[in-house]
DNA sequence: ACAAAAGTGTTTTTTATACACCCATGC
DNA sequence: GCATGGGTGTATAAAAAACACTTTTGT
C-alpha cells in the first residue's frame, strides 16, 4: 500500500479477481508388453500457442460441463477405449503459465486441471484426426513438451509408481489376461529392478489369491509356456485400504 | 450436432468456453493434546452466498497471484501461524456447486481449489478480525457448512489419515516437543483404536532414530513423568519415500 | 541336448504382535 | 500404598528376502 494519498484507482491492481479460461490435460499411460515399455499418449498440437509441439492431449472447459466431462471428452476424441481409469491428478494455475495470458495481466488467466488416466493398449484404438498428430512415446524417449507439460507429466509419472505399490492399477494397462511375468516386467519397468525377486512376487501375489489361472497356456518364443491370468475384482475387495499389498 | 442447416450462431451453447473465477479453500487441522482432539479451522461467513453459516477459510484468486500465494493469503488473513505445513487437496469444479452461478449457464463458473494445511495449536493465534466468527472446531462436533465444504473436509481428512501413515506430518500439529504418548494419542484419535499397541508403537519409532530425547520430563497429573522428544528432520530424511515407517 | 523362460520349494532373516512386567509419580 | 500413566523386555507368529532347484518349451 503506497500511502493514503493515492486515489483510489491507483491502488494495486492485485486485488483485483482474475478472470480464467481452465483447461484440463491427461496423462495417459499404457505399457507395452512385448517390449516392456511404458508409453505415454502425446499429441502434435494443430493451433497456436506452440503449434507443431507434443503435447498432453487436452481441451478447455465448456458451459455446463464438468471437469471430468472435459477430461473423458478429450479422450473420447483421441482415443476408442474400452477399459479406462481416470482419476484427477493436480492443478495448475500460476500466471504465466500459457502464453495467451496478456502481458499486463489484465486478460484471462489459463489454469490446468490435469488427470490421469490408464487404457489398455490392445483395447485403445487412436483417433487420426485429419494430420494424425497422435502417438503413444515410451518413457524414455520423449520429445520436448509445450507449456509446463512436462513437468504435468513427471507428476503423473510419480503418481503412477506410488499407485503400482498399493493399488490393483496394474491391472487398468496389462490386458484382461496376462501371464504373471507380464505383471512382474511391468512392475520392474516402471519401478526398477530391485523392488523384489521375480519368485517371491509371484508367490505372493498368488497367495493373496486375487489372480484366478484361466488354465490356458501362451508361448513367447523359447522356454516354457506361461499361464495366462485374470485379475479378480471381487476377490480384491477385501484388500482395499489395506496398505502396501503389491510390494 | 443439429444438422448443417443451423446457422453458426444457433449452434449448441455448450460449445462455448466457460468462464471462471477460481477460489482457494483451506482445510486447516491441528490437534489439541491436551484432550485428545483433532481440529478444523471454519469461519463464519459474513456476505452473501450462506450468509451465516460456517465455511472453509476461503478466497477468491487475485490477478497476478498464484494458488499457492492465495492460499496463504487466506491463511494469514485468519491466523499468524509460525510453522505451517501447506499441500494442494483438489479440485472441485463442476457447474451449479456455487449459487452465484446464474442459471442460464452464461454467467462465470466457480471452481475451487482446495489446499490441506497443519499447524500447531499454540502457535497459531486466531486473528479476530471484527465479529470474530472464526474458531477450532473439533471433528466430531462439526456444523453444517457452506457449499460443497463438507464434501471438500472430508477429502481433507481423509487425507490426513493417510499422511500420518507414511510421512511425518504428525510432527506439523503436534507441539515442538512432545511426548510419546502425545504422538500416540494423536495416531489413535485420528485413526482409530486398533492400529497398534502402544508398547510396539512406541519402540518401532524409537528403533528408527529420528525422535530425540531431550531429557525433560514433563508430569501430567498421576503416574510417571514423560519424557519430552523432538523431530529430528535431518535423522528422518533416509526415510523419506520409504514406504509405511509410522504403521 | 541345451538354453531360455516358467514355476516350486526351502532356509534364513527380519519384522509384527501379544503380552508380562518394572518404574516413577500424585494423592 | 496403590492407582496411574510411562517405559522395558521377551516369546511367538508371520512375513520378507535370498536362492537353489525342477519343469516345459523352442531350436
């Protein structure tokens, strides 16, 4: 406050409202089994602001939509998925974080609502839209992002690794039936390869008995064929809200 | 999509972008040890949407301000607090959960923000700012609130439930020094009777070497005095990201 | 036949759980 | 001196970690 004098339409501008656009953004994973990937739904950006550069897939909200309406539209549009998890995953809404905020800070502000989301590859079919700026990038290959997108992603990333330990997530990106060194691989890929023994998980996992043998056998090349199993939804009811089952 | 034959303007209204303002709300807790309660901060709403009734301590961003710095604006506006513990919550953001809303969905939309924040009881000093309707309500004695903000509470502490699992914020709401049944009291109102027995509780924690016996007693009425241990944050740090240290 | 991947079992170590018991203080 | 809360120790059960070994396939 500059004094008393000032007259009254000298005061600081901040206490003024701002006006905001808001926008939500998803991080969409899948993994790739074959090649025990963790991929990521990034899409090339057709309009202005950074137009030409990967970005999360998103949109901005509409008059009388919700936030995950906006956030299940945008992936309606990208993507024919059968299987998807979706939860909400942090805000942002600094100034300056887009640059269709006006300088002198009197116009909209652009605030981003991200989301998480997992799909099953097999089950997600990509959308050409007309260019077909569309592709899932492994992890460890991403191109450099628009806006503050990537570090929107690391978010997400971190909150998948924490979700791998307590939460059936897994079972939202591996296929309906999968073969437990699928699961093990996944789990390796995204969280390293000391979290546990491929045995001691695999027994484990079998004990807590959630994951019912369809009794069919699959063959990947050389050596013995793998079961093929399925996550049982009902049978993991008991262990939600139990920490810590996966590791 | 109506048909080709509609003119532009007649187009779906729910194509237009939806204007925001963007509010901050703070679920704010802090524990008193003396009688074993867990409590929210609320205040007393004095203009017009709820007029009366308790709410979140609450504002509106301003241009140029982060969430984050609205956050604390709120903060400081109702209590001086030396230690403060603060973390985005959410984001509520769908239409109609703000009756400043105009029906016809063309006016702005109100999203909220909501951020989870600690504090320590004898260090936060309530700012009476003129009717003084703000006050420490404990959780099991809570009036009904404005808008969503029970909805909002309830994720906040749900929360803190989980927090006090694997992080050390138990340390933000207690006094610098305490004792270790101050520690265990708190575990136990927040989360229940059954989460351990005291004796194991106690010696698990010591065991891992980030609480330090100052020495001082303190007695509290019969039995045998206590002693007094701080939160040694340096001795913590190899534990951060470990997994389930407190239960 | 042998390498490669799947699956089983055993041993050792660590951690959780349930208590029984001793200690210091107020009344 | 005894009730009250603080603090220590031990015996048992359970789970995690390490790893040796068997089974079944492709080549």
């Amino acid at each position: 406050m500059s004094g008393r004098l000032s007259k009254k339409l000298a005061d600081p501008v901040s206490h003024q409202l701002a006006d905001f656009k808001v926008g939500v953004d998803n991080v969409i994973f899948s993994v790739d089994t074959d090649q025990h990937r963790l991929l990521v739904l990034l899409v090339l950006r057709d309009t202005d602001p950074y137009l030409g550069q990967w970005s999360l897939p998103g949109t901005l909200v509409r008059q009388g939509e919700s936030l995950e309406d906006a956030a299940y539209r945008v992936l309606a549009e990208k993507i024919r998925a059968n299987n998807l998890y979706l939860e909400q995953l942090y805000t942002f809404g600094g100034p300056r974080r887009d640059p269709r905020e006006s300088e002198d800070s009197y116009g909209d502000r652009y605030l981003s609502v991200s989301y998480f989301a997992l799909v099953r590859l097999m089950e997600a079919e990509l959308i050409a839209d007309g260019v077909s700026g569309i592709a899932w990038y492994p992890m460890n290959q991403l191109p450099h992002l628009a806006f503050d997108h990537h570090e929107i992603l690391q978010y997400g990333y971190r909150r998948l690794r924490n979700k791998l330990e307590y939460s059936p997530v897994a079972f939202e990106v591996l296929p309906e039936l999968f073969t437990l060194s699928d699961l093990y691989q996944l789990y390796t890929t995204v969280l390293g390869e000391n979290f546990s023994d491929y045995s001691n998980f695999r027994s484990r996992l079998l004990k807590l008995g959630f994951l019912s043998d369809t009794g069919v056998k699959v063959s990947r090349g050389a050596g013995r064929p793998a079961s093929l199993y399925r996550f049982d939804a009902d049978a993991f009811a008991p262990f939600k809200d139990k920490p810590l089952v996966f590791i």
